[in-house]
C-alpha cells in the first residue's frame, strides 16, 4: 500500500531575524568608523618613526594628544589645563594600570610633552606610552 506524504509548511527563510542583525551589524560599524574618525580630527601632525614596532591598541586607552600651540586634547576633546589635571588625578585614583598615549604634534615644543609626562608620573600613571606616525601610510 503506497502513502503519499505532503508538506504541509514549506521551508522559507524568516525575513524579520535577517533584517534585524543587518540593522545591527550597520549601526555598529557606523558607531565603529565614527569613534576612530574622532581621533584623526585633532590637529596633531605626528612625528615619523622608523623603528618603532606597531602595538595593538587597547580600546580603554586614554589618548593626551598636544597641538603645535601646547593645547591638550583628551579623549578628543580640549581641556585647561586644570580639566586635564583633575582627570588624571580621577584616573590615578580609579585606575592606574589604564593605559595612556600621548600623541604630541611634531612641531609641539618638548617643554610641553614633558609637561604631561610630569604630570602622569606624579599620580604613578606608569602605563604610558607615545604615537608617532607610521611611515608606511
């Protein structure tokens, strides 16, 4: 005896879960390309490096970038000096294993990256590190 089998619910992709993670996966590279354009903003023209060996970056990092006028810049935005001093004594008390990078203009004059190195190294700040551009780009 021969028994016919029918589908009944045939197999189709559900549309709405699909449209759901393109929306995601968008808006997450659009957030991702605008945090990484705000720190090529800054007026910061960084000095070459020929030996310098390429570190991954820590998302957590904190970037200090100083113009050729002496401005400090953190995280993006421009701070007084007194801003800048505050935000590291929070950093010195809240994490001092948070890393810093400091990216000083190549034409900034020296007094003012020893500035911030001072500054760093009075809180015990000892994660620190300076940018220099990448001379393949």
């Amino acid at each position: 005896m021969r028994t016919e089998i029918f589908e009944e619910d045939s197999v189709e992709p559900q549309m709405a879960p699909l449209i759901d993670c393109v929306f995601l996966l968008l808006i997450f590279f659009l957030v991702a390309t605008t945090l990484k354009k705000l720190e090529r903003q800054l007026p910061v023209d960084l000095p070459p490096a020929v030996q310098a060996n390429e570190v991954a970056t820590n998302p957590d990092t904190l970037v200090i970038a100083v113009d050729v006028n002496g401005r400090t810049y953190l995280d993006g935005s421009i701070v007084t000096p007194g801003v800048f001093l505050r935000q590291l004594d929070d950093l010195a008390d809240t994490a001092t294993e948070r890393p810093v990078r400091i990216d000083a203009d190549r034409g900034t004059a020296f007094e003012h990256v020893v500035r911030v190195l001072e500054a760093c190294n009075v809180r015990s700040i000892a994660n620190v590190a300076v940018h220099v551009a990448d001379m393949n780009k």
